[in-house]
C-alpha cells in the first residue's frame, strides 16, 4: 500500500521536474530571479522557467532594502495585501530559502562540470648539475630546460556515476526551489494570521470601550435612581463595581494590541518597534461559504503542496545516490594528452683540449623540440576494505528514510487539509451564530435598562445585561477572527498561496 500511495505521488509530481537542461542554460534561469517571486517550474524544451515574473529595471532591489530603522510602511493605515508585498521584500527567512536554491543551482552547475574536460597549463622548468669522471679528469655539465604544455583530462567512462551525480543534483535543485516556494507561503501566511489577530484585538478593545461606556450610562442612571430615592447605596456600589470592571478589560485590551502588533510586524520582517496602523477589515473581507468536498480540497493539497513536491525530489536525490554508490564498483575510463615545447641548454663550461683526447673541448648545445602525447587510462578498484558495500548501505537507507518522510508529509499534508477544512465549517457557523447573539444581547440590554427606569428591574439584573452585551461583543469578534485565520491556514495546508501572483483578499489600498 505504502509502495503504491509513494508511487501515485511520484507520478502527480512530474511536472514539478524538467528535462536535464542544457550545459548553455544559465543556472540563475533555474531558480527565481528574486527572493519575493515563487518559482516556476522549466519548460522541458528550454530549461528555463514558464511564465517567469519579469523585474521592471527600474524597480528597487530587495537587497537596497533600508537598514531596519529605516524601514517606513507607508503614510496612514495599511491593507493586507500591501503587508504581504513588504513581508516578500523584507522576511530573512524567504531571502535565506532563496539563497539556499541559488545555492542548489551552483551545486547542479558544479555536477554538470563533471562532463566537461580538464585543460590545464603545465611548466617544467629547472637547472642541473651534473660532476661526473671524462678520462681520469673530473668534467662538470650544466643543464637548463623549460618545458611548457597544455595538458587534457576527458573521463570517456565511468558506468553511470556522472548522470547519478547529474540526478542528484537536479533533484536538490528542484526541492530547494519547492522548499523556497513554501516559505513564501509560509511568509503569506504569517502575516495574514498576524494581520486577522490584530484587527480582532482592535475589535476586543472597540467592544470594551462600548462596555466601558454602557457601564458610565449604567452608573449615571443609578445615580439619578438615587438621587430620587428609587435606588440603594448597595445598588450605586455595584455599578461603580461594574465601571471599575470596565475600565480594567479595557486595559487589557491595550496590551493585546501591543502584542499582536509586534506579532504581525515580526511576520513582515521587521523590529516589533515600527509604527503600523493597519486598514480594518469588514465584512465583505470574510471568505466565501465553501462549496468543495473536503475530498477534493485534499487532492489539490497533494497536488499542489510545494513541501511535498520537495520530499519527492528527495526521493529522486536519494535514489539517484544509490544509483552513484553501486556505480562505484565499475571500472573508469579517461583520455589524456598533452602538447608542448622542450627548450634546453646543456654547457659542460670546458673550452681546453682533453689530455689523450682528439676533442679538443665539449662545447655547449642549445635544442628545441616538440613533445606531445596520448593515451587512455583506466582504474579499477578491487578492494577497499568494504568502503563501497557500506556506502551503498548507507545510500539505500537514505533512500528509505527519504520514502518514510514522504509518506509523513503526505500524511501531515491530509491531516491539516482535513482540520483547516472542517474548522472554517464550524467558525463559519459560528460567527453566523455571532451575529445573532450580539443582536439579541442589545435588544435584552436596551430591555432590561428601560426596565429598570422603570423600577421594574433590578441593578442585578442590569448590570448582568451589561457584562452579557460585553461578553457577546468580544464573542463574535473573536469568531470572526477564528475565521479568517482558519481560511488562511486552509489557504496554506491546501498550498495555494504563491506570493504577489495570488494574494489572499483583502481590503483594497
């Protein structure tokens, strides 16, 4: 079952991968062109990505990007959507996930290098003297030579371990670029869940601030109800107590916003210092009723998810690891050859007649000769003390541990999906149940506050209808905001969210 689930996905995820892409494909043109754009996957035919996100040249860089106490979000409240951008251009960990498939690409250029040949320029130069006996009399010579050339190394074969290193590195390649494409939605998703948490403590503190206010009317007609002797001190005392009650859930409500503020600005990649004032949502940002099966938002998950695009090029890495480790058993073979010039200098320094000898010297000589060469090598290794066995052990072992991860992350990919579906289910019904609470808890403290100017309720019962209005404010906002964040972690668990190109709704600029 687990054989058949791996292999069903590895076939959902061929489109994540391209062709091998040609050796005069610029590496750069396989990873996204800047840290803020999701990448996309290579045509086939080109090895360059479809659909590519163009840079306007006059646009600024992320990397001119001002210091962090320079960082400004803009004159006046700030939309969704605007934070989303700023979190794109300024998050570390979205530059550090592009980096790292940057890095992958250098990686695969390092790998592709290995098809190439090795040209180098070789020099031999160097000076002898030689003392050795000529007819009883001791004769010195002196040597001088330089030997320059251009020397070739060509690996012709090596039975499979060039195109495993090739795999491999193409396979990392595309995790890193899948990996980098779910930080970006990670980063969406930050900030969207930062953002719906603050505007539902600006909502908590609105609703504490009506409280408190509901609470000052409550204390001003006890007061008058006093004053003409239709209500107690025990009476004036409570609802003192209920103003005192309101202004402290008003307080808290501040430090809220305080927390939820740095929270989200965190999230944009930036200190918790930074002036924000945010565009307040409203009910027409609230996310559609949904109308697809839970089954079929899981099938987008597992066709869409980056995360698990990366785990099965893991897959492809490892098994193209075991691929290069049971290659290491074979025999290699390689070309080389070599061009070059000999200039030498040989002077025995005698310029007298040799006794006994015709010669009447050894004079010196000067000659220049060109040397080249060429051939084939081959290497095989027979024993190594069971390095090789052990290497492929470890490969295969990899592989399955890669095997494992995938089937967990699939697994984790369902289970989120399936949670994230069925919570916006319920906090949809929830925040519909909200409204309706809210509007009948007005309706029972306008009710019971008309009552008691009549002298027909109790301060009890009043100041009960209060705290009631309170709580079923802070209620619904809190529905609301449960929505919205669970919309985004469906948005996310279902990997829909790709950065500027499909931005969540949100309020307009």
């Amino acid at each position: 079952m687990l054989d058949l689930a791996l292999t069903m996905l590895i076939a959902v995820a061929t489109g994540c991968a391209s062709e091998r892409p040609y050796a005069d494909v610029d590496l750069d043109d396989l990873v996204s062109e800047r840290p803020d754009r999701p990448w996309r996957p290579a045509s086939p035919s080109t090895g360059v990505p479809n659909d590519r996100d163009r840079v306007d040249e006059t646009a600024p860089d992320a990397a001119d990007a001002p210091a962090s106490g320079g960082v400004r979000l803009g004159d006046g409240p700030t939309s969704l959507l605007r934070l989303i951008d700023f979190a794109l251009d300024h998050r570390p960990e979205t530059r550090a996930a592009w980096e790292r498939a940057r890095m992958a690409a250098a990686e695969l250029g390092i790998a592709r290098g290995a098809w190439y040949p090795v040209i180098g320029l070789e020099a031999d130069f160097y000076y002898t003297r030689e003392i050795f006996p000529a007819n009883g009399f001791a004769l010195e010579s002196d040597q001088v030579a330089l030997v320059p050339q251009i020397a070739l190394n060509y690996l012709l074969f090596d039975f499979g371990r060039r195109e495993a290193n090739d795999d491999a590195a193409r396979a990392k390649l595309f995790a890193a670029n899948l990996r980098f494409n779910r930080a970006l939605q990670r980063t969406v998703q930050a900030v969207q869940v930062g953002y719906f948490r603050l505007d539902a403590a600006l909502g908590r503190n609105e609703a504490a601030l009506r409280n408190r206010e509901l609470a000052e009317t409550v204390l001003e007609m006890v007061e008058r109800q006093v004053t003409v002797g239709l209500a107690t001190a025990p009476d004036l005392l409570l609802a003192r107590q209920g103003l005192a009650q309101a202004r402290f859930d008003l307080e808290a409500t501040v430090a809220e916003i305080l927390a939820a503020r740095g929270d989200l600005l965190t999230a944009c990649g930036v200190p918790a210092n930074v002036p924000l004032e945010i565009v307040r949502l409203t009910e027409r940002d609230l996310p559609a009723v949904l109308e697809q099966r839970v089954e079929d938002v899981i099938d987008i998950a597992l066709r869409g998810r980056p995360d698990l695009g990366a785990a099965i090029e893991n897959v492809r890495s490892a098994a193209a690891e075991v691929r290069r480790a049971e290659a290491a058993f074979m025999p290699e073979v390689g070309l080389q050859g070599s061009v070059g010039y000999t200039w030498t200098e040989f002077d025995t320094g005698t310029d007298k007649p040799i006794p006994g000898s015709n010669t009447t010297d050894y004079p010196s000589d000067r000659t220049s000769t060109p040397i080249w060469t060429v051939g084939v090598s081959g290497s095989w290794i027979i024993f190594e003390g069971y390095i090789r066995e052990n290497a492929v052990r470890a490969a295969r072992a990899k592989r399955r541990a890669a095997e494992a991860e995938l089937e967990a992350i699939r697994l984790e990919a369902i289970g989120e999906t399936w949670d994230a579906y069925f919570r916006v289910q319920a906090y949809r019904r929830q925040y519909d149940c909200g409204v309706a609470l809210v509007e009948s808890s007005e309706e029972a403290f306008e009710a019971v506050a008309s009552a008691y100017r009549e002298g027909l309720a109790t301060i009890t019962t009043l100041v009960q209808a209060e705290r009631d209005l309170q709580t079923s404010n802070a209620t619904f906002v809190d529905a609301r905001a449960d929505l919205l964040v669970a919309a985004a972690d469906l948005a996310f668990a279902a990997g829909s969210e790709l950065g500027r190109s499909s931005a969540p709704d949100g309020p307009s600029r």
